[in-house]
C-alpha cells in the first residue's frame, strides 16, 4: 500500500484512483481511436471539399478561357501563313480571350493560398507562361515570330493546363471522384488534340501548301484524339456519356470524320493541285468549330458533375464524422460513468475498510511501538522482542499476506537494531580499551622522558630529549582525542584557575610547528580548572590545523579580547582557505555536534572536528570558521563568562587534587586484554577543518591533531635534584655543567614548592641547556596539569 504522507510520490495516491483509472483506460483508448478515426473522416472530407472546390472555382472558368485561346492560336497560324490577311479577326479573339483569361487570374488569386501544395505549384506554372502572352502576340502582329514558335507557345499552354487538371483529379481521395475527374481531363486532351489538327489544316488552307510534315502530323493528331475518346467514353458520367452519344451520331461529326478521312487519302499538297483537295476550308472551318464546341462543352460538363460529386462526398464524410463522434462520445461516456460508479462501490465494500485498518495498525507500529523498541536497545535496556512487538493478524487473502510481509520486515528490522546495538557496544568498549592503554603508555613515556631530562647535561642530547618530549605531548593530544570520541572524558584536570596566556601558551606548546605561533592581545582573565584541560585541547587543535595548512613561512596568529558574553580567542592562518560550502557544514557541525556513528559514515570524515564540535558543546562553548583578512581561515572561539574567572584572585584555601587518577582504570583495561597483543595500528590523523593538498615543493605537514584521537593523564612531577656543586670539573677536565633550575619562568599557580637557588653560569652551552629546560618545564607544566598546578 502507498503511504499517502509521501507528498513526493508522482502516481495515484489511493487504490481507489488506481483501480479508476484502470477502468478508465480502455474506455479512454476506445474513444482516443474513434477520436482519431473521425478526425481522419473530417480531415478527409474538408480536403475532398477543398480540392472539388478548387476545380469548381479554377478548372471550369479555365476550360473556357482555354477554349478561346485554341480557337487564338488557329487564327494566329493562318495569319503567319496568309501575309495578304489582316489583323482584325485574331485581334478580336485575342480581346475575347483576355476577358475570359481575367476570370482565370481571379479564380487562381484565390484558390492558390488554400489549394494543396500539389495544385499550387501547378497553378504557379501555368500562370507563369500566360504571363508570357503578350510578348507572344507583338511578335506575331509584326510576324517577328514562325509557325513552330507559336504552335509551340500555345500547345505548351494548354499541356500545362492539362497537367494541373490531371494533377487535381488524381490528388482527390475519393475513388469515384478521381475517375470522373481523369476522364474529364482525357476530353480536354482529345479536344486540343481536334483543336491542334484543325490548325495544321486551317492554316495549310491559307497558304494553299500541305507540307508532308503537317500531313504526317495531322494524320497522327487524327488518330490520337479519335483512340482517346473511344477509350474514356466508358467511363463519363451518365448524362455526359448520354451527349457524347449524341455528338458523336451527329451528322457535324459525320461529315468531320469524312473529311479527315479525305485529307488523309489526299495526302500533301501544293499551291497548283490545291484545287483538287476534297474538302473547301469553308466546310472545314465549320465542321472543326461546330464539333470543338461541342467536345468543349463535353469537358465543362464532366468537369462539373464530377466536381459537384467530390463536394456531396466531403459533405457527406464531414456529416458522418460529427454524427458519428457524437454518438461515440455519449457512448463512452456512458460507459466511463457506470464503470467508475461499480469500481468506487467495489472498493468502498471490500477494500477500502480493511485497507485503512492496515495502514493505521501499520502506522501505529512504525510511528510508536518501534522506535520505542530500538531506542531501549540502543540504550541497552533488555527487550522481549516476541512479547513487545505484536504481530498484524488481517485474514489469508492478499491483504492479510501483505500484514503477513509487514509482521516479517518489522520483526528482521528489531533483530538487526538488536545486533546493531550489541556490535556498537562491544566496538566502543574495545575502542576505549585500546585508548586507556595508549594513555598508559604515553603517561609512563612521559615521566620517562622527564627523569632523562632532569639528569642529562648534554646540551645536544638535551635538545634532543625535548623533541622527544614534544612528540610525546602530541601523542597524548592524539590519545585523548580518541577518548573523547569515544564519549569519555580525558584524565588531565585542574583544580585552580589558570590564567589565559598560559592556557594559550599550553595549546600551542602542543603544536608541531609552535615556532610559527604568534599569541597577542591576551585580556588579563584566567580559565576555571573545570575547563582548562577541554579548552587547552580546543585550541591546540584549531592552532595545529591552522599551521598545518598554511605556507611553511607564514605565521599564525592567536589573539583574545574581552566580550559581553565572555572572551573571544581567534586563531587566523594565511593559507587557502575553505570553500563556502565546506565552511558552512564545518559551522552547522559546531552548532550541533553530531554521533560519532553519523560522522563515521562520511567518505569525507573530519575526526578533527568532530573532536572541536564535541569539547565545545561539552564547555558551550561557541566555534565559528570565517576567512580571515589573509585569505585564509579565522577560526572564533568564544568562550563563555562561566568558566571565566579573575586572574588576580585569591586562591582558595582548601581544594582536592586537581589530576584525576586514570592510570589504575587504564591498566585495569589493559589487563583484561591478551598478555600478547599484535601492535595496534595506530589511526590516520584528520585535519580539524578541511585544507587544500600543499604545495609540493612544500614538505608536507604533520597530520592536524584534530583528527587524531586523545585522554592521557600527565605524568606526575619528578622533584628536581639539588644542584651539584658548579666549580667541580668533569672527567675531561672539563667545567661541569650546571643544572637547570625548574619552573623558573612560571606563573604562581603552575609553580611547585621547591626554593629557588642562584646558580652562577659562566658556560655558553650549560646556559642554553638550562634555558631550554625552564622554558620546556614550565610549559609542559601549563599543559600538563599536575597536581598543586
């Protein structure tokens, strides 16, 4: 079933529509193909329309015209051919044929814009060589022009006319209308076949020779137009096949055959013999004009029967398909409605009821019962599975083997969340395992490394010790950082307020690169002893990102001012910078600190700021990431007045020992586990905010802290030796080194109580030794968190 709260869902939200719509579709496709099929017919008969209408309005008005410009080509001919003629007779039918050739340009202007592509170009044509008219006749009123010319002119006139009527008789889609309209077309073409003959003759008549070619031609015309008729007469419309009968048992058609028949015996001739040829041009004249007539005549009548046939069809097509449609639409309109009103009343009876049933038992377990389950889990309360998680009991049908799909998902779902739960609980104790025992090790290294130091004169091999001391540090930063993702909390605790510079002097002491370090504009404010240890982390992170990706030789800054809401600590860098996408989720982490389990699953992951995101939202303390004024990143850190204290105040009188023991429970942890254990791998740092890859020519930058993983607690002081005696020599012979002096360059609070001694030195080498050791004593005390700090 569809959860009808899914608003992104692009089908039918409810069985009810689906099973509309199912019914509805063949009723929709019935009625989408007689759609298509009467707009076929519609579409049909307008174009029948169209076309019949074009050889109303163009083919009969042209016939007529054409007609004229037969008989204008006749006597065009007999007046190349007789010199001693005038103009008159030809002038007057070419003024005949103007009139009758205007009606056609009209009837071409306004069918050509509407007329089928087919039937324009063909109108096109025609028209372009009536255009030429005119030329042709100035050249034959001068005689400029022979008897081929002309005859070629008009002939090419009249097949282009042929061409267009034959063109829309076979374009109409209707059967019988094309045959009617190709039949109209063949009388066309055997009367200017007649027309074409009687023009050879006519104009053989005038001057008074036959040649042998028009005879050749005349006698093919003879037969051409005589096998045309006899093949379309068939095929006319009744009532014209009826006047084709008539014409062609006329005693004018008679006496027109006879005479062709003759001048076909006679054959060719000459000026002197034209006496004997049988027929008078008198005679010819009449009988050629009388039948041309009447063929015409013919043609124009075909022409309209067929045309008038083409429009009742398309009326009738047209007719059919609005009734036609009408009663379809009714129909499946009908049938639609009674489909739907028995498909709602289906579904409302059976399926709909039970249907709602299931989504709400449904609902019920996925909105309460579950996510109450799977919260006790992950918080390891017991859970009787069987008995909290009902199962959905609808009946055997298809419903009920859907309630059935659902019992088995929710029951496979709540035994992975109980598997879930169990893995997560053994991972993190392993985890923090491994963290304590790293914290151990670290811790005893430590003192270690501060017995070596307290007894080394050396001044190289002292130098040596302090970088050893330094890595050491950073270890523990790394070790404690994974005690926080772990969700415990690191064993360094003060119990008295430390003020601000050694607190920042502590985080960045903690640095690889604190060389580069630059702490500035320090308010005179100390941090309470609750939140020494976090802050100091906080910031150590923050500065080791921000000297980590920066150029090698650009310093970081660290400055602090006073606000209303507590003291702000900026820490700005000089490198690339991050992306404004990357900045705003980097703000939106330290703004809600995220599950350790969430940001593991990010490709992308950055530990390091999980850690920064976890110890401010342990302190409230506020992290804010913006580009710096170097165009790099300024991290903001404000750090609340709670755990602000004045640094001149008195210190309490009584208070416990700051430093929380965490060895006993590490070394408990470590004993639970195999007296040999393979080396742990130790896990890949990630920066605390992301950076650009460096400059290759740049060496490559200690992982950033921030994403590594820490909770050791300081290694306890050693008590200083007393001071040897500086005027006793060594073996050498060599001055003996003096021994350094500790917590020379501290605060009271970090001080322990050993008195001070003046120690006169006079060599170079024992003053650098004992210099570098005050210095890194008093800030591994500031960092350290021992006891009495």
């Amino acid at each position: 079933m569809e959860n009808k709260d899914d608003p992104g869902k692009a089908y039918d939200k409810s069985i009810r529509k689906r099973l509309t719509r199912t019914v509805l579709i063949p009723s929709i496709t019935l009625l989408v193909l007689w759609a298509v099929l009467a707009t076929a017919f519609f579409i049909n008969g307008l174009y029948v329309r169209l076309v019949a209408g074009s050889v109303r309005d163009v083919s009969i008005p042209a016939l007529t015209a054409l007609s004229s410009l037969q008989q204008e080509r006749q006597l065009a001919l007999q007046y190349l051919d007789s010199p001693s003629s005038g103009p008159q007779q030809l002038q007057q039918q070419e003024q005949d044929s103007d009139g009758k050739l205007k009606g056609l340009q009209e009837a071409f202007a306004a069918t050509i814009s509407s007329a089928p592509d087919e039937i324009a170009s063909k109108v096109t044509a025609l028209k372009a060589q009536l255009d030429q008219l005119p030329v042709l006749r100035s050249q034959v009123n001068f005689r400029s022009i022979n008897r081929a010319q002309v005859n070629a002119y008009y002939n090419g006139v009249l097949d282009s006319a042929a061409t267009l009527f034959d063109t829309q008789a076979r374009i109409v889609p209707d059967a019988t209308a094309v045959q009617g309209a190709i039949s109209a077309t063949s009388l066309f073409r055997a009367g200017d076949l007649m027309s074409r003959e009687t023009s050879l003759v006519s104009a053989a008549f005038s001057s008074g020779t036959f040649a042998p070619d028009d005879f050749v031609q005349f006698s093919q015309l003879v037969g051409y137009y005589r096998t045309q008729l006899a093949q379309i007469s068939p095929f006319l419309e009744p009532a014209v096949r009826q006047h084709y009968q008539q014409l062609s048992t006329s005693d004018a058609w008679k006496r027109l055959n006879a005479a062709e028949d003759s001048l076909i015996k006679h054959g060719p001739w000459t000026s002197s013999d034209q006496n004997s040829v049988p027929v008078s041009a008198g005679d010819w004249h009449a009988l050629t004009a009388q039948v041309a007539q009447g063929l015409n005549q013919l043609t124009i009548e075909q022409a309209d029967q067929v045309s008038a046939a083409a429009i009742d069809s398309g009326n009738a097509q047209l007719r059919n398909a609005i009734i036609g449609s009408i009663v379809a639409l009714l129909a499946s309109l009908a049938a639609i409605i009674v489909a739907v009103r028995v498909s709602r009343s289906l579904v409302d009876r059976t399926l709909m009821t039970r249907l709602e049933r299931l989504r709400n038992d449904s609902l019920d377990l996925a909105r309460n019962r579950l996510p109450n389950i799977v919260r006790r889990l992950k918080s390891g309360d017991p859970v009787d599975i069987e008995a909290e998680l009902p199962k959905l009991d609808h009946g055997r049908d298809e419903i009920g083997q859907v309630a059935e799909a659902f019992n088995t998902a929710q029951l496979t779902a709540v035994n992975a969340a109980a598997s879930e739960a169990k893995a997560r609980s053994g991972v993190h104790n392993v985890f923090l395992g491994i963290a304590h025992r790293n914290q151990v090790l670290v811790h005893r290294q430590l003192q270690i490394l501060d017995e070596m130091e307290s007894r080394e004169e050396n001044s190289t091999q002292l130098a040596s010790l302090f970088q050893l001391d330094h890595l050491a540090a950073r270890a523990r930063r790394t070790t404690e950082n994974l005690i926080i993702l772990g969700g415990k909390q690191p064993g360094r605790r003060w119990r008295k307020p430390v003020s601000l510079m050694e607190v920042l002097r502590a985080a960045v002491s903690e640095t690889e690169q604190y060389s580069r370090v630059q702490v500035e504009q320090v308010p005179d404010v100390a941090i309470v002893g609750s939140a020494v240890a976090d802050t100091i982390h906080l910031v150590a992170e923050l500065v080791d990102n921000a000297t980590s990706f920066s150029p090698p030789g650009s310093q970081v800054e660290v400055t602090s001012r006073m606000v209303a809401r507590g003291v702000v600590v900026d820490v700005s860098d000089q490198g690339l910078g991050m992306k404004e996408g990357v900045r705003e989720w980097a703000n939106a982490m330290m703004a809600d600190a995220p599950e350790f389990d969430a940001m593991a699953l990010r490709a992308d992951s950055s530990l390091g700021l999980f850690v920064v995101a976890r110890l401010a939202s342990r302190l409230g303390i506020t992290v804010t990431f913006d580009p710096s004024r170097y165009g790099g990143t300024r991290a903001t850190v404000l750090i609340p007045s709670n755990h602000l204290a004045d640094a001149n105040a008195p210190e309490p009188a009584d208070e416990t020992p700051a430093l929380a023991q965490v060895g006993a429970p590490a070394q408990e942890s470590a004993a639970q586990q195999p007296a040999q254990e393979a080396p742990q791998p130790t896990p890949r740092p990630y920066p605390a905010r992301p950076l650009p890859t460096p400059n290759p020519r740049t060496p490559e930058p200690y992982p950033p802290s921030a994403g590594q993983i820490p909770d050791v607690p300081a290694a306890p002081r050693v008590p200083a030796a007393a001071e040897p005696d500086l005027s006793g020599l060594r073996g050498d012979d060599r001055p003996r080194l003096p021994r350094r002096q500790p917590q020379q360059n501290l605060v009271a609070q970090l001080q322990d109580d050993p008195t001070a001694e003046d120690i006169d030195v006079t060599n170079a080498g024992e003053t650098t030794a004992r210099t570098l050791m005050a210095f890194h004593k008093g800030t591994r005390r500031a960092r350290g968190g021992q006891n009495d700090s």
